[in-house]
C-alpha cells in the first residue's frame, strides 16, 4: 500500500542483488521506516521469531523467501538435508501461523520436480516470487467480496458512516499487499463509502495501536484507537457495524485462530447481534485439525507485558517497565473463537459460512474428500 504517497509491499527481492531480499522492519513502526535486507537462513528465522515480520501471509511469504535463501547456502552434496532442515527451523520459528509451515512445504515440493541443486534453486525463488504474488492477489480478491458486506450495511443505514471494529493487525503489514482484514476496508473507501474504523490497540505488542492505526492514516481513513476492553462497551451503544478480523490459522470446520482477545470480541458481537466476519486468504486454512482446540498457541516471553516501547520527546525508541519488579506474567499470543460465533469467513474465493461442508464445498480440492 501508500507510505507517504509511494507504493511498497511489506517484502520484495533486492533488485540489485539476487541473493538478497528486503522487508520493513515492522519493529520500529510508526516512529522509524526502516527497510531491512535480508540474506542468510539465519536472517530470515530471526526476522520472524523476533517480530521484525508478523502477520499470517507475511510470515509465510518471509520463509518462502528464507527457503530460498536457505538454498543458498546449501551445499550441493547434502542439499536435500539442508533444505528439510532449514524448512524445520523455519517451521518452529511461530507454531501458531499456518502460512509458515505451508509455504516451506511448497517450497520443498516445488524443489522435489528438478534433480540439480542449481535448478533447485531457481525454482525456490520463483516459487517464493509466486508465493508473494499470490498473497497479495488473494487479498485483493477477499477485499472485493467483503466490500459488499459494507455496501449492504451503508444502504441500510441510509448511506451514513459505517463503523467498522478491527483487532490486531490483519492489514497490509501482515500480508504481502492489501491485508486480510483492511482490504474490504480499502475496497469500500474506493467504492466512495462513508466508513471508520474502531482500532483495538492489541496488547502486549500494540500492533493495532503501532500499526493498523498509522496504515490506516497513511491510506486517509478514518479511524480511532481504543483500548482492547472498550469494544463491548461500543457494541451496546450501537457504535459499531461489523467487526472484522483476521486470523493466523482456521481449522476446515471453521474454529478461528487469531489474536488473544479476538474471542471475547466475537462473544460481545454475538451478545450484540452483530456480525463478525473473518478475512483469509486459503493459505490460512489448516487441512488436517478438526478443533480449534488443537491448534498450537504460541506462548511468547512474559517480558512483552511487563515492559512497553515507545518514542521519547527526542524520537528515540525506549522501553520502559511497567510493573513492579519480578511480576509474574502469562503471555499467551492467540486465542480461538468457535465456528459457531463466526458469522462468516471472507475467502479469495467468495464469502463462506464457518462450517466444514461449505468450506470444503468452496475448495474441492483440499483437504479430506466429503462422503
């Protein structure tokens, strides 16, 4: 999308240099834009254990391109090895994201069809390449399905403003190009609908706070920070239309992984008789679980909770504690929100209802055959 008026994705090859590629580091946003390259497997783990990426698609189009990298570095007498080993560190880098153990997969799949660690390594790069691209053009496809859930909405209220509620970041910099969750957001502003956006802050790394809340300002938006508790309290005044997240795996039964929080906002939307929808690219769908209760949550250091970071009156970035010292804390980064709370799963390929028949019945070809 538009940072100061000029197009970036959030990864992209190093024009220059075919054995590099560039990312934002998503760290030191909104304060510092800072482009990062990466070059080595090593680089490319740490980026995503370390949240210099984050978001579904991101992650898995940053260990496409780590696979890439990884064959490399990979000598040509134990290639094979070093590529299911590299993928396996990869892989262990965040549990919960789907996208990242789908795109090492595809990537060794891809490899699988050449004999030559050579042609090996083209064909990693162009499958990461086509990776990228189809993680942004997916994205573009479920932003025009979902505009027309705004679209009914705002004929329903006569054209006036719809209020949108968002948790995390499920926008562009999660993703390749255009996000999950904002890209129905960016579709109905282009559509020249009246629209504003709640943003959760998203505890304990802020990113709707960090991020959706500067993406959306840079896209001209309208938009709100609140605190991650308030959204019930808006929902029971009547302040919010749609929620509409994004999510870092979904079961084929249609159980959603996304952000801690994200169950309790789909119980007060149910409470409140409004619709909650979820945005997602297929890569996202896990073919294999049946209940969200099995997929792996990422527990992540309870220092991100004691402690946050900011810029100071000089702009330099500090981190500062919160608590008194040696407090306990739980840091567990994803919860689950049922099928049954899900009004609906917006896909590439059309909008679906949170069931395992109608999502097997919108992609045929994964998963386990229906009886």
């Amino acid at each position: 999308m538009n940072i100061n008026g000029k197009r970036y994705r959030t990864i992209w090859p190093d024009p220059g240099n075919s054995s590099a590629v560039f990312i934002i580091d998503q760290r030191r946003l909104p304060h510092e834009f800072i482009i990062e390259q990466l070059s080595s497997l090593e680089q490319s783990i740490a980026a995503i254990k370390d949240m210099h990426v984050r978001g579904a698609g991101l992650i898995g189009a940053t260990a496409a391109f780590g696979m890439y990298l990884a064959s490399l570095q990979a000598p040509d007498h134990n290639f094979s090895d070093f590529m299911m080993k590299s993928a396996d560190r990869l892989n262990r880098c965040r549990p919960t994201a789907r996208n990242l153990k789908w795109a090492t997969e595809r990537i060794l799949r891809a490899m699988a069809k050449a004999d030559q660690p050579e042609e090996k390594r083209t064909i990693a790069f162009l499958t990461a390449c086509a990776i990228a691209d189809e993680d942004a053009e997916f994205c573009r496809r479920l932003g025009d399905f979902g505009l027309e859930i705004i679209r009914e909405i705002s004929k329903k209220k006569g054209g006036k403003t719809v209020n949108i509620l968002t948790h995390c970041n499920a926008g562009w910099l999660a993703f390749v190009d255009y996000g999950s969750a904002t890209a129905p957001i960016y579709a109905a502003r282009d559509a020249g609908i009246d629209i504003h956006v709640w943003v959760d802050e998203t505890r304990p790394w802020n990113q709707g706070a960090k991020l959706t809340a500067w993406e959306l300002q840079q896209e001209n938006i309208a938009s709100t920070l609140i605190t991650d508790n308030a959204g019930g309290h808006l929902m029971q005044h009547d302040l919010v239309d749609l929620v509409l997240v994004g999510t870092d795996r979904t079961t084929h039964t249609g159980d959603v992984a996304n952000k801690i929080g994200t169950y309790l906002k789909a119980l007060a939307a149910r409470d409140n008789n409004i619709p909650f929808y979820v945005a997602l690219p297929s890569s996202t769908f896990d073919w294999t679980l049946d209940k969200g209760v099995e997929i792996p949550i990422e527990q992540r250091s309870g220092e991100e909770v004691t402690s946050i970071s900011g810029a100071d009156e000089k702009g330099r970035i500090v981190t500062i504690q919160l608590t008194a010292p040696g407090t306990r804390a739980a840091n567990y980064s994803f919860d689950v929100t049922p099928a049954r709370l899900v009004t609906g799963l917006i896909t590439e390929r059309g909008i679906v209802k949170a069931e395992r028949e109608e999502i097997h019945r919108l992609f045929p070809e994964c998963g386990v055959l229906l009886e």
